[in-house]
C-alpha cells in the first residue's frame, strides 16, 4: 500500500517566484501532495497553489484567517510545514493555525543560514531575538547546512539541491568561459576576482547588488572598470538557468574564507553549476570543502591560476550524480523524515 499523500506549506517573506523553495514545493506537488506557499510581509500576504496565486490580503488583518484558507487548499492530506527566520512574528498566528489542525504533521524552522550572517549590534539582537521566537514557536529546525548542529540540538538536516539536470552545449563550451551566479553582497571576495581578471579567461556575473551593501557596488564598479575580460550581466531567474549556463564550462564561487558570512552557507549555485555539467572553482568554505570530491578548491588567492588550469584540463564534475541532488529527491528525503522512515 502506497503512503498517504504529504503536501508541503512554505511560509515566508519572498515571493513564490524568487523563492528558491518554489523548487521543493513543485517537487512535492509533482509527487501527488498538495503545495501552497504564502509571501508574508507586514503590508502583504499571497497564497499561491498549483502556480497560481489563488489569495491576496492588503493588508493582511487577520494571519488565521490565512491559516484557514491554507488548510482549505490541503483538504484531507496531511502536511509539513516550513517557516523560516525572515517571517515576522506577527505572523504566529497563521502558524498557530497550521499546527493545531490534526492534518499538520510537523512545523519546522527552515534554517537557510546562521541567523548572525555578519549582523552586529542591534541588528544581531533583532536576529537573535527572531530565531529564538521561531524555535519556540516550530517543532523542529531543518538545516540547510550540517554544521549548524551544535546550535539546532534535534535538527534534521536536508541538503540544497538543483532542479537542472545536464545542460546541453556546456561541454562544448570553450574552457576559457567562466560564470558566477549569485548575488552580489559581502560575501564575494573582489581580491579573488581582481586576481582572476590577470589570467587568459573571461568571466560573465550575473546576479544583483545586495541593497544592504552599497560599498560592495563600489568595489563591483572598480573590478569592470579595470577588468575588460569580465562584464556584469544583472539580475537573472533560476527557471533561466539551463539557456543561461549553456555557454559556460566552469563555474566560480568566488567567497570569502574563514569568515561569518560564509562558514555556514551552503550555496545552490555550487548545486546548479554541477547538476548542469560544469566544473567549479570555489573557495574552501566549508560546504566547498565537504564538495571537494567534485570541485577545484581555492585555498587562498596564489592557488587561482592552478585551479582553473585545473578545472580546464582535469575535469572532477564527471562523478556528480545530478539525480541525487534534485528537488524531487530532496522531497524524498524530507517525507521519510516526517513519516518516521
């Protein structure tokens, strides 16, 4: 006898179209469950099922009433719930909704990331503040990254994951075609960047300037200026990923070493660029280090050169198994988890 189904409910302040857990939900609807996602912010809620955005409160005066047309949208199949640190607290009792209703099978804290990410001051407060609000008011953390264990006692953990499969046209890209997917926040190390324009390479960014970081705009302008070989291309949509990549064969996670900002990351695009068919150059933030297998790690800025020689002429992304890093898989894993199995 085939198990009951299991729906999914993601919670959170971004939109469905730039939630990257839109892929996790589409999963769980592609295995027969229902998935429902709700964008909560102060001014806004939408309830978005089956792609379509089914419900719109402005301003959202009443969080159980949402509560009460998620579960609608469920019907008698039972579900897990996902809220992370980015949803405010007025929104408990949406959540307080969720998990008094028998069909919910577990509420858990979808933890992206160490909720400190760099904050300081009052900023860290307001961060700790939420976090502890939030473990209060869930049953269980789920990480997205192993190593945040000793914070989360009792956490599950699910891996990041790709919903690219191999990309035709990156295995014959030319080897000298380097991308970097992602924003551009504190995190990107310029130095390694600078570093990287003095080699016989070309690199295209895509992603968008973090708004809470205005210095690092600064140092984007200052690397163009000076690095020909490499141009800023914007904001992109991961549903574009597969036309996108297909002109790349190798990928760079260019971060910074040893630092808050990046000891506890665990970067999708590291999933996207492997799952697609390239091969990577990252720095050795820990996640890189567990990935070492497949990636050519960069230990400090004098180890580039090597590693995109490397990355062009020993190729270790051939042993990555894109079926084992999907959502569908990670949907898996995450229902065997609330079942119990």
């Amino acid at each position: 006898m085939s198990p009951p189904r299991l729906g999914l409910v993601v919670i959170d302040n971004k939109p469905f179209g730039s939630d990257f857990r839109k892929y996790l939900l589409r999963a769980a609807a592609a295995a027969g469950g229902p998935a429902v996602h709700v964008f909560c912010r102060p001014d806004k809620v939408l309830v978005t099922c089956g792609e379509r955005t089914i419900n719109a409160s402005q301003p959202p005066d009443d969080p159980a009433a949402v509560g009460a047309t998620v579960l609608s949208l469920l019907g008698d199949a039972a579900c897990v719930v996902l809220v992370g640190l980015a949803t405010s607290p007025r929104f408990s009792p949406l959540v307080r909704a969720l998990r008094q209703s028998p069909n919910v099978a577990r509420v858990l804290y979808d933890v992206f990331d160490y909720f400190r990410f760099g904050s300081t001051g009052r900023d860290f407060l307001r961060s700790l503040a939420v976090d502890l609000f939030w473990r209060r008011h869930t049953q269980k953390a789920l990480l997205l990254d192993a190593g945040l264990r000793w914070l989360y006692p009792g956490s599950w953990t699910l891996a990041n994951a790709s919903h690219l499969g191999p990309v035709e046209g990156v295995a014959q890209a030319s080897p000298r075609r380097l991308v970097y997917l992602g924003s551009i926040d504190r995190r990107v190390d310029f130095d390694w960047l600078r570093r990287l324009a003095t080699l016989d390479v070309s690199l295209d960014i895509y992603g968008r300037v973090h708004e809470t970081a205005p210095q690092v705009a600064a140092d984007l302008q200052r690397l163009l200026a000076g690095s020909p070989a490499i141009r800023f291309l914007g904001a992109y949509d991961n549903d574009d990923l597969p036309r996108l990549l297909r002109g790349y064969r190798i990928g760079i996670l260019p971060y910074k070493r040893r630092d808050t900002l990046t000891r506890h990351v665990n970067p999708d695009k590291l999933y996207h660029y492997l799952n697609a068919g390239l091969e990577v150059v990252a720095a050795d933030i820990p996640q890189a280090v567990r990935l070492a297998a497949y990636l050519h790690l960069v230990r400090s800025p004098d180890d580039l050169s090597a590693a995109v020689v490397a990355a062009q002429t020993e190729p270790k992304a051939a042993g990555w198994i894109a079926a084992e890093h999907s959502w569908d898989r990670r949907w898996a894993e995450l229902a065997a988890l609330v079942r119990g199995r």
